[in-house]
C-alpha cells in the first residue's frame, strides 16, 4: 500500500476525505485550492502543507484532487506550479471532481506524455459520508492504475471501477442527473401535500414504505429543506455545473435530455434568487413561494 500521499483541494469535500484518509493510515501532504483555514486544521491533526501543488506533487507516490470544475482541475494539473511540475514519472493522479469525460481524457493523455498516470474517480455522497469514509467512487482507468488508486479510494469511501478514463465521470453525470431531477420530484410532492394541509410525518412514513421512495427523501431532505434549512449539504451551484455537464455530453452523444433541460433552468432561477451557496434543495424556495407557502418553514 502506497503510504505518501497527496491531496490538493480542501474544500467542504476535500476536508474530510483527507481526514478519511490520515485516519487510513495514510501519510499526507496537503494544498489549499482556495482558503488555508482547512489546511491548517489538517496539519494540526498531523498532515503536512505542501505549499504548493507542485510540492504536493514532489512528496508524494499518488496525488489527489478534488476541485470544482475542469478548469481548475487543468490549473492544479499544469499551473507552472501544478502537479505536473513536481510530479516524478509513475506518479499517479487521482481526480475526483466531477467533470466531463472528454476533459478528464485529455487531461490524461497530457499526463501519459510525462509519465505520469491518471484516474478519474468522483465521488457521491456529500460532506456527511466524505467524513465518515463511505462514500461512493466511480473510477475509470485501465485495470493497472485503477489497482493502485484502490488502496487509496478504500481509505475515502467504496470505490467500483465502471471502465477506462473517463468512465467514472459518465457514471458521476448519470447520478447528477437522476439526483437532481429526483430532487425536484421530492420538492414538487411535498409542497403539493403541504398546499393541501396533508399530515407531512404521515405522508414521508408512509411514502419511504412506497414505490416513492427514495434516498434524498430520507437521508437527505430531513437535515436541509424538511428541517427548515438550506445550509450545507451539496451547493446548488456545483450541482448546475453538473447539470450543464450532463447536458453537454448528451448533446455530444446524440441523447436527449428532456428533464434535466428544464430541470437546470429550475436550479437557474434558484440561483438567481441568492440561493447559489444553499444546498440544492433549495430550489424549494421558488416552489413555496408560487404556492404561496412560508418559505424555508419545517416540513
């Protein structure tokens, strides 16, 4: 088991995978993407501050990333201090942000031609299972690397090889795309049985027993939107940029994608409202309101 570790990207999900994988026993070298307050919580708890992601690059057999979106993910990579300027031949990268495929494909054909490999794996579950090490992983990468990303993916969460590069980006772009239109079905009921003065605990207990059921109804909606918040979860300005993801690899593809069209321009207006920042659930609020329900009230 590889035990040099790097992680680059320490945001609301890049903190407690790189908890997730100290407490695996792993060695860590750490760098910010954006704010240093994590860092200096990690290295408080025994990582070390790379400076850079080229000093990460340079301690490190495997470095991890876990950045918004593909043009970050290219500035780690090949800032003149990124990754690859620090990173040795046979250095292995690990991108766990959620990107197109075509993106993380060429991205790893720029690395081959320096030596080093890569592995798409991003991740599901949000901040609560990125704590507790369980989340889900969809890789792609040949059999080779995918064998020596794993030891590292166990240590953050369940990790399921689906194919080559790329292949794991796909599966994350499916999951965005059910996750935020199941979302909007959640939102689209409940308020529907609020209006009408329906008995809500009756309504979810009976209805997490029916074919409604579903994971954001009763895992996610009662510590947001059903306990009367929209604070942290999953910013619903990251899952529009999933969205668009999607939405562009279906045109690519040939694929039409109906819901999820309408379903971003859902999570547009939320956006527009302030709502950004908020998890994704709040795209409740627009409903309430057309309603005329009190928004953000407990459910």
């Amino acid at each position: 088991m590889p035990t040099k570790v790097g992680f680059i990207g320490l945001g609301a999900m890049g903190e407690p995978m790189s908890a997730s994988l100290m407490r695996a026993g792993f060695s860590l070298t750490v760098a910010a993407h954006r704010s240093r307050a994590p860092l200096e919580r990690l290295v408080a708890a025994g990582a070390t501050d790379g400076g850079s992601a080229k000093g990460v690059a340079a301690a490190s057999e495997i470095v991890v990333l876990c950045v918004p979106d593909a043009p970050q993910v290219e500035e780690a990579l090949f800032a003149p201090d990124g990754v690859a300027a620090g990173a040795a031949r046979g250095t292995l990268v690990i991108d766990c942000s959620t990107i197109a495929p075509t993106s993380t494909q060429a991205f790893g054909e720029r690395l081959r031609e320096r030596g080093i490999a890569m592995v798409d794996a991003p991740v599901s579950g949000g901040p609560t299972r990125a704590a507790s090490g369980s989340l889900a992983i969809m890789a792609g990468g040949s059999p080779a690397d995918f064998a020596r990303a794993e030891p590292v993916l166990k240590g953050m969460g369940n990790p399921r090889r689906c194919g080559e590069l790329g292949a794991g980006e796909m599966v994350k772009l499916v999951n965005q795309t059910m996750a935020s239109i199941i979302m909007l079905a959640n939102v689209e009921g409940f308020v529907l049985a609020r209006k009408a003065g329906v008995d809500l605990d009756v309504a979810k207990e009976i209805l997490s027993k029916a074919v409604a059921s579903n994971y954001l109804m009763e895992q996610w909606l009662p510590k947001t939107w059903f306990g009367g918040t929209f604070d942290g979860g999953f910013a619903l300005d990251l899952m529009r940029k999933d969205i668009r993801a999607a939405l562009a690899t279906g045109r690519a593809l040939g694929v039409p994608m109906f819901m999820l069209a309408l379903g971003e321009q859902l999570y547009q207006s939320a956006s527009s409202e302030g709502h950004g920042r908020d998890d994704y659930s709040s795209v409740a609020a627009q409903y309430e309101r057309a309603a005329q329900l009190v928004a953000g009230q407990p459910l």
